[in-house]
C-alpha cells in the first residue's frame, strides 16, 4: 500500500479553509451604542420644570432592554417624573424609584419583548426635572450604563453622551440697587478761660470776644452748615426674549414667536382646518387636528433636521398650547417632507407634526395632539404661531362652537 505525499499548497488550501471557517463561525462584535442625554429645550428659571430624553443609537442591532443610573446635582436639580420614549416599543414608563427622584442618582430599567426591533436611534425615556429655587450653579445631566442588551439578551458595549443644565438667576435677587447718602455735621463747643470765651455753632452765628486792659474788640461771623447729600443708581436692562422656551422673558406681554424680537417681519398663516374634539369622559382629554400653510413662498429652504420648530396657540387667556420640538426629533419623509411623531404625547400633547415642501414653493404644515383641556380654547379668537429658526408664520382665527367640540377657521 503506497500513501501518496500531500503538496505544501494543498496542505496551505486547507489550513485557510479552517481559519476562514472558524472566523465566520466566531461572534461579530457589535459597534459601540452610543447613548445621548438631551440637550434642555431652554434655560430654566428657578423653579421651573423643563424635559430631555435619553436615546440610544444601536445601529443595526435591535435593542431589547436597558439599566441606566441618572445622575445630576439635586442642589440644582431633582426629578419630578419619568416617562418612557417617542420610540413605541420603549413607550411604557421605564421601572424606577421615586423615592430617589432628589438623591442624585436615579436608577431606572425597560426591556421589550422584540428580537428585531427596533434598530438605529432609539428614544427610550423621558425625564422631567425642576431647576433648584436658589441656585446660580450648574449641573451635568449624565446616564450611567449598567446594562445595556440587543434583542438576543447579549450585551452591547456604549459610550455616553452626556448633557448639562445651567440655571437661571433667583428672582429673588433684585437686579436693580439703589444708595443713598446724607449727612449733615452740627457741633458747638465752649471754651472758657480767664480771659477768653469762644463759641463755635456750624449752624449758627459765631461770637468771638477778646478782653484786655483797656481795649475791647468784638467779631462776628456766620458760617452756612454742611450738608453731603450722594445717590448712586445702577440699573440692570432687561432679559432679551429667548425664543423657543414658551415665556415672556422680557416681560413685555409676547412670548416667543408673538413676540417682534424673535420675529420681526411674520408671514401670514393660512389656516385651511382646524379642530378640537372632546373625548368621552371630562377633563383634560381633547384631540386636536391642525392643517395650514406657512408660506406661499420665501420658505422652501427650511429644515427642521436643522433648526428647532416651535408651536404657539395663544389666546386671551395665554398660551393653551406652546412647544418646541428639537430638531433630533424630526425625520425625512419623502423628497421634501419632514415628519415628527411622539406617541407619549411628552411635548405639550402634541403626537405628530408634518411639514411637506411642494415644487411650488408652498409650505405645507400639519399637526396633531391629544389629552388637551377644551376649556382652555374656548375664546372667540386664536393666533396660530409656527417658528423655525429665525423665521415664523402666523395668523388668527376665529373659534366656533360645533357639535362635537371647537373648529376653525
């Protein structure tokens, strides 16, 4: 029996064949997830609450579940509520403490039941925070991963995109001083020797004699009292409006797009169907349906993957509605359309936006909301404000009572 010697290249094939088997049959390791801590949506007073959203880009994977820690200075923030995503499959409100909400550190977990789904920028909770009473400080705004799992329960590496919040000055701190100063010097004093008696009055006349043998002489003087009266007056010039965060922040009666300082020269809205339906039940509990068009012209350059959009209804009572939805927040749909939805209703009700860009040039704007209060509407006249950027529509229109609820124009 003869064996027939093996070639050095067969012998090299086949030892490449086992490294290219072996190298298809190991785990791919996944790219890092990223995880993004939402910027604030403006610069909270004292007091005042405010929302970011924490989101998680996964790429290609699905992500099945997550175990997060917040951590952020309770000094200059705490925690009012947490809420899930815009994403649905994180949409229920993640697992927490409340007790914790003024600790620091607030640990909270989600998981989904999907091994496909969902994929790429994930939004998985919604925290609410309130900005300290007293406090010119400032406060990172940070996750901490302690687990983080794709739809098969294996582990994906993430790094950490964090945030940071400054506060706003006290109102309590007054931002105008004002000093004065007034005083007034009176003294009288008496001296009296054998021969001499003087008497000194800053307010009065003063008598000087002087007696010797023989001679006799007499002077007399007034003297005007003195008096230093100073006043030093500084004054700080009012806060400029900052668009975009829903108040009046110079204090002239206009919040944000109303307002000529962050729109100076508005186009006119033409609001084509509006309504407000009132759900069963009471309270707070009415949808809206909103449908104009911003511009005819001027407007086809606009990008809400570019530029915040925000969104006023203002009447005689306030604003019944205001928003702003940041720019991460909307998607591209189709050529010229972008698209925002929200199905937490987390911004101001509101759980879809469109803006469509016809070739014509004409800018077309949609949105929609639920679980808003009817009462609040119920005034004869409503302006309708849009504002992306540096740039607003707007325009006013007049309520009527329907059947069902409230419709305009």
């Amino acid at each position: 029996m003869f064996l027939t010697p093996v070639s050095h290249q067969v012998k090299q094939a086949t030892l490449f064949s086992l490294l290219t088997a072996l190298l298809l049959a190991s785990p791919v390791a996944s790219r890092a997830a990223d995880v993004f801590v939402g910027v604030p949506p403006f610069n909270p007073h004292p007091d005042q609450e405010f929302t970011i959203d924490v989101s998680v880009d996964v790429g290609t994977a699905a992500l099945g579940s997550y175990d997060f820690v917040f951590e952020y200075d309770p000094l200059i923030v705490t925690v009012v509520a947490l809420a899930g995503g815009s994403t649905p499959e994180f949409s229920a409100a993640p697992v927490t403490d409340p007790a914790t909400f003024t600790s620091g550190l607030t640990r909270f977990v989600a998981a989904q039941p999907g091994t496909s789904t969902p994929t790429g920028l994930v939004s998985v909770a919604t925290l609410r925070l309130r900005a300290a009473h007293f406090s010119l400080a400032g406060s990172n705004l940070d996750v901490r991963v302690l687990g983080l799992f794709d739809g098969m329960v294996q582990p994906l590496p993430a790094g950490v995109f964090g945030s940071s919040m400054l506060t706003a000055f006290d109102a309590a701190v007054p931002t105008t001083t004002s000093t004065t100063t007034s005083s007034t010097t009176s003294s009288t004093t008496s001296t009296t020797t054998s021969s001499t008696t003087t008497s000194t009055s800053l307010a009065a006349t003063t008598t000087t004699s002087t007696t010797n043998a023989g001679t006799s002489t007499t002077a007399s003087s007034t003297t005007v009292p003195t008096s230093t009266s100073s006043t030093t007056s500084t004054t700080t010039l009012p806060r400029p409006e900052i668009c975009g965060n829903c108040l009046d922040d110079d204090g002239d009666g206009q919040v944000d797009y109303l307002d000529p300082d962050c729109c100076e020269a508005p186009v006119v809205m033409q609001s084509t169907q509006g309504k407000l339906v009132a759900g069963k039940g009471s309270g707070a509990n009415a949808k809206l349906t909103l449908k104009s068009v911003l511009a005819q012209g001027g407007f086809s350059d606009l990008d809400p993957l570019a530029a915040d959009v925000t969104i006023q209804l203002h009447n005689a009572a306030g604003e019944p509605l205001c928003t702003t939805l940041r720019h991460d927040r909307w998607r591209k749909k189709g050529k010229k359309g972008f698209a925002f939805r929200d199905p937490s209703g987390s911004q101001a009700g509101l759980t879809a936006a469109d803006i469509k860009i016809l070739k014509s040039g004409t800018v077309r704007f949609s949105a929609a909301g639920r679980g808003l209060d009817l009462t609040r509407y119920k005034q004869p006249d409503m302006t309708v404000a849009v504002g992306i950027g540096g740039r607003c529509s707007r325009g006013t229109v007049g309520i009527r009572q329907a059947r069902k609820g409230l419709v305009f124009p």
